[in-house]
C-alpha cells in the first residue's frame, strides 16, 4: 500500500528539485557551450531566460514556505 506524503515532505521535495533545476540551468557547461555556439544573440537570451527563471524560483521557493515554520519563534 502507498502511503500519504505529508505536505512539509512534499515542499521539501519540490523545494529540492527547484534547487536541483537551478544548478542545471546555471552551471551546467554544456548548455553554456550550445548556447555560446550559434550567434552571440542567443546567448545573450539564454543568460537572461535563465537569470530570469532562477528568479521566478526565488518567488516559488517562498510560496512553498511552511506556515509552521513561520509560526515558531
């Protein structure tokens, strides 16, 4: 039998795997090496796609926070 997943378990989940997507957009060399091998232009859209998606993570890593979490002093 399956067993419920907690939701403190399921934002620590999706909270990892944003972190996870992050790292690979940002640091992984051979979509650096794709993007910087055609014309400048679109690596130019990459480095702002990507900056811009970490950033949209930022907002979704906060709205995944736990009310417990907030509520303990």
């Amino acid at each position: 039998m399956s067993q419920a997943v907690s939701p403190s378990v399921r934002r620590s989940n999706i909270r990892r795997a944003i972190f996870a997507f992050d790292l690979v957009i940002l640091l992984a060399p051979p979509i650096h090496w794709f993007f910087s091998s055609g014309s400048g232009v679109m690596s130019v859209w990459y480095f702002l796609g990507s900056n811009a998606l970490v950033t949209l993570s930022l907002f979704a890593l906060w709205m995944t926070g736990s009310k417990d979490e907030e509520a303990t002093p």
